[in-house]
C-alpha cells in the first residue's frame, strides 16, 4: 500500500486536504470517488501535490482542442497514452500542441497520471477540464471524456470567432472614419486656412469652427497621443484587476443587443461544461464548483456560486438556476425537464447547444445589418466634416462678391 496526499471537492463543494491509502495513484482516485469526493490534484506522500495552476496562465483554446482531439482519436484507437503523447509531440503540423503534449509526455512518463500532468504545464487547461479528465481515468473512459472536452471547446472557439468576427468590420469603419476626419483637420483645413481667413471679422461661423478645431489638433496632437496611450494603458491594467473585470462584464451584458449575445455564449458554456462533469459522473455541487472555477467571467462565477449554495440548503438544481435570475429562464425549465425525465446531463447538452445555435444565428444578424448601418452614419459624419469644409469656402466666396 501507498499512501497519498489529495485535494479534493466534497459533496457539498468544499475543498478537503487529506491522506489515503492505496495500492496505486488510480485506485486512490477511484475510492475517493465513491466515497462521494472529487479529486483534483492528489500525489504519493514525501512528493509536492501539483498545483493546479502553477503560473496562473490559461492554455490557448485552440491549442487545447487540437491535442484533446487528437489524443482522444488515439486512444480510442487502443494506443497507450504515452504512445499517443509521442506521436502528436512529434507532429510538426501544430508546433504548440506539439510543444505542449511533449511537457504532458514529460510528466505522464515520470509518474503522474494525465490530470496531473495537464495541471503542471506552464499553460494549464481550465479547472473543468482537469477535473473531468480525472473522472475519465478513475473511470476507464478517458477517450469519451476527450472527445466530449475538444467538441465543447471547440464549440467555444467557434462562438468567439464569429462575435469577433462580428466586431471586426465596425472596427476597421470607424478608424477609417477617425483617420479620415484627422486627414482633413491637419491637412487640407490648414492648406485652405489662408482662403477661409481672408474675410477677417466677416469669415463665416463654420470657418472659424473649422480652423480652431485644425489649431487646437495642431497644436496638442503630440499631447493628446500621449494622454490616449497613457489611458489605455491604465484602462489595461485596470481591466485585468478584479473590480476592473467585474465591472466590464457587467457593462457589456447591459449593452443593446450585443449584451442578450454574450448572455448566451456565457450560459451555453456553463451548460456544456457542467453537463460533460455530470456524464463522468460527478454529482452536481462538485461539478458546479469546478465549473465555477473554471469560468472567467466573475458574473457567471458569481452565479454559479450562487447556485451552488441554493442546492447544498436543499433545493434542486433547475429551481436554484432560475431563482438566481442571472441565466436565461429557458435553460432553468430544460434543466427541470431533464429532472423529471432523470437524463440531466443529457438535457443540459441539448441546451447548451440551442444557445449556441441562437448565438450565433443572433451574431449573423448583427454582422449583416451593423455593416451598413454603420457604413451610413461615418458616412454621414465624415460627409459632415467635408460639407462644413465646402460651406465655409462657398461662404468666403460670396463674401468676397
């Protein structure tokens, strides 16, 4: 026998430190497991317990469902996990998944079992997907579990890229706008400066407007870069703090439009990775504290919590959802529904997957309609700026008549 130190998350969802004794690392994971606890970082006595997150840095998303897809391809195939770690380290078509199924290689040959291994690389994989590759081996389906863990994140990049994609085109619009309107007040206001001010007391209000705003850029444009550049950098820093995050998420679920979006990406990833933790059967406080900490969002961690503490008083988990009045009201009834029918995790599935499609029909929407109607208002603001430049010389003209 072998004793092992652990962290694990109890029924209720909190955090116990213990030792337990078994023959090996996996049969230690197993009957921790039926004794109603979830380990998530556990290690031989006399040896340092890995941390889960050693640097605090977050593995890319695509980089984590390359290598779960194509280790989830291999070990399905019957390869043992340091074969298939091989293979794809050595595959130069990917050179960060490459990279970083070396490290788990690394690691995985040295003793530590996958879930361990995964918490110990520089770039770690969210908290959820630790906890769920640890339920695949305790539980002999470690392939299936993959292949769950790479559609879910794969389904998460897909989300992003399409709002990105969304937010891409208004961009490029509006610096183009921004640089039009700046080209016009360095440029051609000051080369036509002579023409507009050789009316003296008598040149007209929109010329004057039109050359102090060319003077005052002029004059402070150095200035004003500095100051740009200077609040960007602390709006940075602010926003990586955690008031700072707080509050830009609550700002951007409050935006029109956009906000009902994001509400949905959130909530179909909540939903996806809480109803993969129930079908590697954990129970549901366990699973909603690892998916608590592996969320980004502080509203959403907020919310889950929120939960989370509704169950452990007594209260199922669709009632708890919709009582927290943060998730949208439809995802509370499937999750009643799946209770009733006694296929929760299954349910939550289907729901993760009807937000998702609802997103991203909803950020289609937005891309097809912000495109011209944010052609026509910098449109109309730069049209503007040159109609203001083209009535001030009209008006010295008819002055000079």
């Amino acid at each position: 026998m072998t004793t092992f130190s652990y962290r694990a998350y109890s029924a209720n969802g909190r955090t116990v430190s213990d030792i337990v004794a078994a023959a090996t690392e996996a049969d230690a994971v197993r009957a921790l497991i039926r004794d109603g606890l979830t380990p998530f970082e556990i290690a031989e006595t006399g040896q340092a317990a890995p941390a889960s997150k050693p640097t605090g840095k977050r593995l890319p998303a695509k980089t984590l469902a390359g290598f779960s897809r194509s280790l989830a391809t291999m070990t399905a195939g019957g390869l043992p996990i340091d074969e298939a770690l091989k293979l794809i380290s050595d595959d130069p078509s990917d050179r960060l998944v490459a990279k970083f199924a070396a490290g788990v290689r690394d690691s995985v040959l040295a003793g530590r079992s996958l879930a361990d291994a995964l918490s110990e690389q520089k770039y770690t994989p969210p908290d959820y997907v630790i906890g769920l590759v640890r339920a695949g081996e305790a539980g002999g389906s470690l392939a299936p579990v993959l292949e769950r863990i790479s559609g879910s994140v794969e389904n998460q990049i897909r989300l992003g890229n399409s709002l990105r994609g969304a937010l891409v085109y208004p961009a490029i619009l509006f610096a183009t706008a921004f640089a039009s309107v700046i080209l016009i007040l360095l440029v051609v206001a000051p080369a036509l400066k002579p023409v507009l001010t050789s009316s003296g007391e008598n040149t007209p209000a929109s010329a004057r407007m039109l050359i102090a705003a060319s003077d005052f850029l002029q004059q402070w444009w150095t200035s004003g870069l500095i100051a740009i550049l200077i609040a960007f950098l602390l709006a940075s820093l602010w926003g990586r703090s955690v008031s700072g995050k707080r509050f830009l998420s609550a700002l951007s679920l409050k935006l029109p439009v956009i906000g009902g979006v994001l509400l949905e990406v959130e909530t179909a990833r909540f939903l996806s990775s809480f109803s993969a933790l129930l079908e590697n059967g954990l129970t549901v406080v366990p699973a909603l504290a690892i998916a608590k900490e592996g969320s980004g969002n502080p509203l959403v961690q907020q919310s889950i919590g929120n939960i989370g503490e509704d169950v452990r008083q007594g209260s199922s988990f669709s009632a708890a959802l919709m009582n927290d009045d943060f998730f949208p009201v439809t995802a509370g009834h499937m999750a009643a529904v799946g209770e009733k029918s006694g296929a929760l995790p299954a349910m939550l599935a289907k729901a993760a997957g009807i937000f998702e499609d609802r997103s991203s029909r909803q950020i289609s929407r937005i891309t097809t309609i912000a495109g011209p109607a944010l052609t026509l208002i910098l449109g109309l603001v730069i049209g503007g700026v040159v109609l203001t430049l083209l009535g001030a010389i009209m008006s010295v003209n008819d002055l000079a008549v």
